[in-house]
C-alpha cells in the first residue's frame, strides 16, 4: 500500500511480514525496512540512514531475519555518555536483542551492532551444527 506495509506472494509461497518492506523490482528480493524509534526527541535524517544502513548490512548476511527494530533514547544522568540505542533483530522463532550506551547515537548503534553480530553468528552455529 501507499505506507509501505505488505503481505507478499512470491515464487507460489505466500510470506507474510510484520513491518514496512521494500520489494527489489525484477528480483523477488525483500528487503526490509528498519523501524527507528526516538523517545522525547526527533533523530535526524542524517542519524536514521546511518542506523538503516548498519542493521540492513548486518541482517543482509542471514536469511532467517524477519524485522527489525530500534530505539535510541536519552539516559536520565548528568553524564555524557547517556545515548541509548536499543536494537532487536526478529528471526525465525527467536529474537536478538543488544542494548548499549555510549557519547553519541553512533557509537552506541556501531557497539550494539557489534554485540548482535556475535549473537547472530551463535545463532548460525546452532543452525549449522
């Protein structure tokens, strides 16, 4: 629809999906679409395709991801290091969730990102083995 939100029929399977997607013309790729989430704030564009970006590359490499989502918010201290970036990828039966705080929006996705790399490559493993 006009929202971006669809259930889709593709190769005579019917997937249905949580979320907003983006369908690849041409390709039968689905792709999905990163939901950010800002608590008391309006994050940026420039700080949305960053975080788009990096869970996308990350959730690109595994097959069994269904969604994703992200929160960044605001820890309530007098320090510096208050962003939270709170980020759950959705898989099949399962969800990965990695949660950390650090000076800027950035780092914190880039440490969190760090953290469900690791979990997504456990959760490989079990696949595999």
């Amino acid at each position: 629809d006009a929202n971006g939100n669809y259930n889709t029929a593709t190769n005579g399977g019917v997937w249905q999906w949580w979320g907003k997607l983006s369908i690849t013309d041409g390709t039968n790729k689905v792709t999905m679409k990163v939901n950010i989430n800002s608590v008391h704030f309006k994050a940026d564009k420039k700080l949305e395709d960053f975080i788009t970006q990096k869970v996308e590359k990350v959730c690109s490499k595994f097959s069994d991801v269904i969604g994703s989502e992200v929160t960044l918010k605001l820890d309530n201290t007098d320090t510096p290091e208050n962003k939270i970036a709170d980020i759950r990828i959705v898989l099949k039966g399962n969800d990965l969730f990695a949660s950390k705080v650090s000076k800027s929006f950035e780092e914190s996705t880039d440490l969190a990102i760090d953290a469900l790399k690791k979990q997504l490559e456990k959760y490989k493993g079990k696949l595999e083995g």
